[in-house]
C-alpha cells in the first residue's frame, strides 16, 4: 500500500463507569473506492491495529494510509463508546492542502464496533452510498475477524473543498464530526455535527417508572417549540412526540384541542393557556369534533376551570351528549379540569365537544386500554417558543399547573433552534434552561427525570450569531450539573445542508426549518434508544447524609415556631390551638369545632390539614404584644394542595401576607401599599408537592426561597399597614375569604431579616428534618464504588 500520507492518533482512552480491561485493541481501517457493476463502493484497503495497555492508547501512533492527494485536518472527539469514556480523541491527516478529486476515506473501530467513519468529501456525495465492509478486531488479545458487512457509508458533510465529514456507524452512540480543512472555514453552527448520546447514561426516575408500567400510569410530558407540537408531520400521529408513544407501547394517544386534525363550527380562538400554552376557546354553541382510533375503550377531556369556564357536553360517536361542568370557584382560567367516560362499546370513534357557555378545552386523550396504567404520552409543544418563553408569567403558570397534574416520571424538553435562529447567546439559552428545570421540578409531587433534546441545526439559519454545537454543549453542562438530567443530541443523525437531505434521506421539511415524516419517525426512534439505557448507580440522584442548615427556631429573634409534631393528639384529631414550640407570641386558634383543621400523618411527617371545601378550616392567633413590622423572616413547610388561597397572613387593616392565586405562582404582598399581583413580586411556589418556602419582607430588599431554587430578589409594600400583630392561616386577614387548601407540618416567623446565607441553611435543614431532600432514599453513592 502507498505511503503518500500519515494518520497519526494522539491522546488516550480513560477507563470509567467500571470498565477497564488490561488490554484492547483498536482497529485503524483505511477504506478505498472501487467501482462495481457501474456502482462506487467504499471497500477495506489494509487494517492497523493498536494494543489498548491497561484501557490507554500509546502516546503516539502513526499507520500507512494510501493517500493520492493528501491533506491536513484535526478532529476532537469526546464520547461514550462501549462503556469508556473517550476523553480525548484527535485524528491527524498530514500533507500538503490542495483540491480533493475524490474522497479520502478513514475508518476506526474498537473491539468488533465500528466506532467512527470519516471520508474528505471531494467526490459526489451520491457515491458513497452502496454497503461497506469495515475490519474489526475479534477482541482483547484475539486475531482478527473477517470483513463483515455494514450499513451504508453516508457522508454527512457537504461537498465542497475544505470539509471532511464523518458519519456515524448506525449506534446512536457513536460520534460523528465535521471538521476543517486546511484553515477553510465555514459558518458558526455548520462545522460539527454532535451525536446522538446522553451525558448520563440512564435516567433514574424514569427508568424506575419504565418497570411499573404495568402497574400504573407512567407519564411522558413532551415540551418545546414546533417540533414537539408537530409541525412537519402530516399528521398528528406521525410527530416524533406520537411516534415516541408508539415505539415504547401506549395504550392510547394524546390529541391537543388546538391541532388542525379538529373539524369546528367557525373558527374557535387559540388561547395561551394550559398544556403548552395552547388552547381551544369555545363560546356558547361552538363545538369541535375529531375521529379517534377505533379501539377507543374511555376518554379524557381535559378543561378549564374557575370562574370563567362554563359547562359543555361530550358525544361520542353521535351519541346522547354527556354536560360536564367545571367546578367554577376560586380564580379564573385554572388549567386543573379532568373528565373521563365512561366505558365505551365497540364501534367507530368520533368526538366532539360543544360548549353550553364559554370554556377552555385543553385536548382529549383516546385511552385503548385500561386508563389507569401504562404509558401515557402528552403532547406539549408550541411553535415559536424559545428558552425565554419558559420563565415565570401566568401563562407559563398555567401550562405547569397542567404538568403538575399529570404529574409526570420523565419530561423531555425540545428548544434550542429558535434561540439559535433569534441570536440568544448559548450561556443565556443555558441559564433560561436551568430555571425551566428548576420550575417543573417545583410543580411536580414526584421529581421527575428531564431529557435534553438537541436536534439538527437549522438551514435557514444563513449568519448565525453563535455555533449550533455551543447550545449543545450549553445542554450537557446542565445534565452534568444536575442530577437525573440527560441530553440526547441527535444532530449527527441529520444532514448538514437541505441539498444533501433532498438528495439522499428527506429528513427535513422542505420549509428547511422543521422535521419531515421520516425526521420525526426518526427522532422518535432515537429517543426510544435512549429511553431504554440500563439505570447505573450514578444516575441516581446524590443521597448525602450529612447535617446541614440549622433550625430557623434555634435563631434569635424568634416570634412564633410552630410545629405539628409537637402537638398532643393523635390523626384524625381536631386541633383547637397550634401551640408553639418555641417563641414570644401565643399561635393561632380556632373556638368554632367545624372550623379546626384536622392533625394527619403520612410517611412519618406530622400535619394539619386546613380546607376551604370541608368547613372551611382556619385558624387565627389573638393579637400579640406588639405589630412586628418589617424586616419579618418567615419560613413555611406545607403541602399546597390548590393554586388558590391565602396560606399565611395577619390580622385585618395591619398584615403581611403570602397567597396564592390562580395558578402555580405565588403573589406575595405586604401591608398597604404592597405591590398587588399579578404585576408584581412573583415566585414559584408548585401545588400538590411538599415543599420548604422561606420569605424575608423587607421592601425592596425582600427576598423569597423554594427549596431546590436560588435566592429570588422581589419587592413588598413598606406603607403604615405593614406589620405582623397577630397570625391568621389558610385565610385572608379579616377571615372572611380566600380560604386555602393546604397542609401545614412547620411554621417559623423570626422578628429580624435573614441573609441570604441563613435563608438557605435554614430551608436546607427544614428539607432534611422533614426527608424533603431526599436523603436516605438509597444508600448508593453517586460515585464509583470502591473495590473491597
């Protein structure tokens, strides 16, 4: 074979998650072009290998590579490839830069799996697609196999000087790159291509779910841009959110009121509310009808509710119309309404909806089997969204209260493109994620495993401000950081221009911008492999157990530390005085019986259960000895059981007070001349979820904490009515409405302003003396586990 050029391997292999042999082989196979029947076919010129000494490649390696014209690239890789983690990889193709008349191809494999093709792309890319046969060694130590037959070598890079391209082998984890030549450039986002990986392999909650399936319902939120609501897709079903749902099983299928596949009466408005923040808006008289799988066995409709969401009527195909009728207390346009069928007979499958009055309809899930388990896939995209239309507003609220409710085991988060499209720089995409995580986490009662979806660079994207890859890296950094986060990038799996794509696999939609039937499809199968990842201990989250915090009541300058623990009786009792454990000021009380909260216990935590339903029930504490004005510390451990209510405040024309209204965020004011909600001083608080909540009212130095969240700097009212002279729960000041539904385990007010510091410590030991971090839950340690 000619010696006209040199591949040279530089850098190591670094054994990890458990595997690390003494020795391996790496397989270097030069490929050449030959021409069959008429047909050009990439075919094995002559094999090098290389021993792996205890899982590391020699420092420097050089082969004969048969190059007529040679050229200079360099190639960064860093993936997992059979159980290793590739740390760092270069490739180094050495000669002088000139014209490419044809490609030059390279292939590498690690013990019998093809690991990475690569071929110059100088010739026509409709060459390169007839079967290759690769060299693979047999194993640590073993002779060499035969050539076998692989899947088609399809060049990903466009075909012009200065690029070389490399595809992946068929694995959704292998890599795939396109690189420079010669100090050719090409445009920011257009030089890689990322493969289809995750950053920790297996996701714990869900993978733990994935084996109940059987048991119960396991649910799958998809959220993101127009991707995930469908668009590309010629149908609803074929999107890679419906085709996901297929491929791993559902017994159903989900079908959002605001798709095109609904026939309607006039034109029903869409309307940024619930799942996704798409809606269907119908007045009085309006209906929408769909056809649904013909298996249909139950139905869900999913609807508003609150003071502005009216009654409507069910039929089913053309049957006796079924009213429903929202519950209408509390706020308006709460995302919380759920009603099923009942059992339907056999026969074909047609719904529609009509509205006796103005309503919300969500959407409509066609259940094929029993609805009370198996997989469960919801659609929750929404085209045109970016990473900044998923921070706190009362539209984001009501899209989380929707995923509260269906409280899922794994939310797959598709976003990226339209950041990438609009110039926003990677680090900010990245911190935008970062709350978005932070928020479902917030909203949902289990904490639910998160996949970062990276798709394919957008082609009409011609002067983009940043490189498609940095958002990429963006997503990984945050899967990295936090626990039970994945990314899967499927970019290696797309081409790099429309023309490559129009011209050999019809990935895309011909707009440029969204997926095809065959992209979707193919999303969705990549997806599912990832899914079905083996759980290894470091995907579980960490379980320290070490002391952490210190007691909000152990700190000077406590008025009042209430703690249901602490109180005498036993569950089911009706609780007349929440006596302090700790404090100056008496608690709150309540002389009415049918008003008193009820003491329970779940899971060893100890609570009163206050209801606006049932009573409702309430308590308040006599006037104290003196109006503790701000700066007041207040930290809360409660379970908000609706997204309407006031939980804390204190007595009529004199009160700070902390509330809910409507949906998820919670509106903080405090005293007269506070800043009155929605406009301002809002925070996340979730419903349905025990949770520790730390406020500090100081004016424009008023600061609030979520446990799992940062710090937030908001803004209280400073007027003559701000001040705390007595404590009133579950009701507002004067006790005469905005009753809560809300379960109480600890309740702390100190008389002073906590630093950030002290606000944090003290939520951090609340959430361990009550298993809200949870702590315990295994004793695997997220590291390796030590031999003997």
């Amino acid at each position: 074979m000619p010696e006209s050029g040199v591949v040279t391997l530089v850098g190591r292999w670094l054994a990890s998650n458990g595997w690390s042999p003494a020795q391996g082989r790496l397989l270097i196979t030069p490929l050449r072009r030959v021409v069959e029947n008429g047909k050009t076919a990439l075919v094995p010129d002559d094999t090098f290998s290389v021993e792996l000494v205890n899982g590391r490649i020699p420092h420097r390696v050089t082969c004969p590579v048969d190059l007529d014209d040679a050229v200079e690239t360099l190639l960064h890789v860093e993936e997992h490839v059979l159980g290793m983690r590739v740390r760092t990889k270069v490739v180094r193709v050495e000669g002088p830069v000139v014209d490419l008349p044809r490609a030059v191809p390279v292939s590498l494999s690690v013990e019998d799996r093809a690991v990475v093709r690569a071929a110059t792309s100088g010739a026509p890319l409709s060459e390169a697609g007839s079967p290759v046969a690769a060299m693979a060694a047999a194993g640590a130590g073993g002779g060499e196999a035969p050539p076998r037959p692989e899947a088609p070598l399809r060049p990903v890079a466009p075909a012009h000087r200065g690029t070389i391209g490399l595809g992946t082998a068929g694995a959704s984890l292998l890599t795939g790159f396109a690189g420079q030549l010669g100090g050719a450039s090409s445009p920011p986002g257009t030089g890689e291509v990322r493969p289809a990986r995750a950053t920790v392999p297996g996701l714990w909650q869900w993978g733990r779910a994935w084996s109940q399936t059987g048991l119960r319902k396991v649910r799958v939120v998809a959220v993101g841009s127009s991707s995930t609501q469908g668009v590309g897709a010629s149908h609803i079903e074929r999107s890679f959110v419906s085709r996901l749902g297929q491929i791993l099983g559902e017994p159903g299928r989900h079908y959002p009121a605001a798709d095109g596949g609904w026939l309607s009466s006039g034109v029903p408005l869409i309307v940024d509310a619930d799942l996704g923040s798409r809606s269907r808006r119908l007045l009085g008289g309006e209906w929408i009808e769909r056809d649904l799988p013909s298996g249909t066995t139950l139905l869900t409709v999913f609807h508003g509710q609150g003071s502005n969401n009216g009654s409507f009527e069910v039929s089913v195909d053309g049957g006796a119309p079924v009213s429903v009728i929202p519950d209408r207390s509390g706020q308006a346009d709460r995302a919380d309404g759920e009603w099923t069928s009942p059992p339907l007979p056999p026969g074909a499958r047609t719904v529609r909806i009509t509205a006796r009055e103005a309503v919300t309809i969500s959407g409509v899930y066609a259940h094929t089997d029993s609805a009370g388990t198996g997989i469960q896939v919801f659609i929750a995209g929404k085209g045109g969204t970016q990473s900044g239309n998923y921070l706190p507003s009362r539209i984001m609220g009501s899209h989380c209260d929707r995923v509260a409710r269906l409280d899922p085991d794994l939310i797959v988060i598709q976003l990226g493109a339209n950041d990438y499209a609009a110039g926003v720089a990677p680090e900010v995409y990245a911190e935008r994620m970062r709350q978005q995580l932070n928020l479902y986490r917030t909203v949902c009662s289990r904490r639910p495993s998160i996949l970062l979806l990276h798709t394919f660079r957008r082609f009409d994207v011609t002067t983009p401000a940043h490189r498609w890859e940095d958002y990429a890296r963006a997503a990984h950094q945050l899967a990295k950081e936090l626990d039970d986060v994945a990314v899967i990038d499927v970019s290696a799996h797309f081409p790099v221009t429309q023309d490559v794509d129009d011209a050999d696999m019809d990935l895309v939609h011909v707009d440029r911008i969204h997926l095809s039937d065959a992209g979707h499809g193919l999303t969705a199968r990549l997806i599912a492999d990832q899914l079905r990842l083996p759980l290894v201990p470091r995907s579980a989250p960490p379980t320290p157990d070490h002391p952490v915090g210190r007691d909000p009541a152990a700190n000077r300058g406590v008025v009042v530390a209430l703690r249901a623990s602490e109180l005498d009786g036993g569950p089911g009792d009706r609780i007349a005085e929440f006596t302090p454990h700790q404090g100056t000021e008496p608690g709150p009380r309540q002389e009415r019986e049918d008003a008193r909260p009820e003491l329970r216990v779940e899971a060893g935590r100890w609570f009163l259960r206050f209801d606006r339903v049932d009573g409702p029930r309430w308590m308040r504490s006599p006037a104290w000895s003196r109006a503790h004005t701000p700066p007041v510390t207040v930290f809360l451990v409660a379970r908000p059981r609706d997204v309407h209510g006031t939980w804390v405040s204190g007595h009529s024309g004199s009160y700070l007070a902390w509330f809910t209204a409507g949906n998820s965020l919670c509106h903080m004011m405090c005293g007269a001349g506070g800043l009155s909600a929605p406009d301002a001083a809002t925070v996340w608080t979730g419903v349905g979820r025990w949770n520790v909540f730390a406020a500090v009212f100081d004016g424009e130095r008023s600061r609030h904490l979520t446990y799992g969240h940062e710090v937030t700097r908001i803004v209280t009212g400073t007027g003559p009515a701000a001040s705390l002279p007595g404590l009133t729960l579950a009701t507002n000041a004067a006790t005469t409405g905005v009753y809560a539904d809300i379960d109480i385990a600890d309740l702390v007010v100190v008389d002073r302003a906590f630093t950030d510091t002290e606000l944090q410590g003290g939520a951090d030991w609340l959430a361990r003396h009550y298993r809200l971090d949870q702590a315990g839950r295994t004793s695997v340690t997220a590291g390796p586990l030590s031999a003997g």
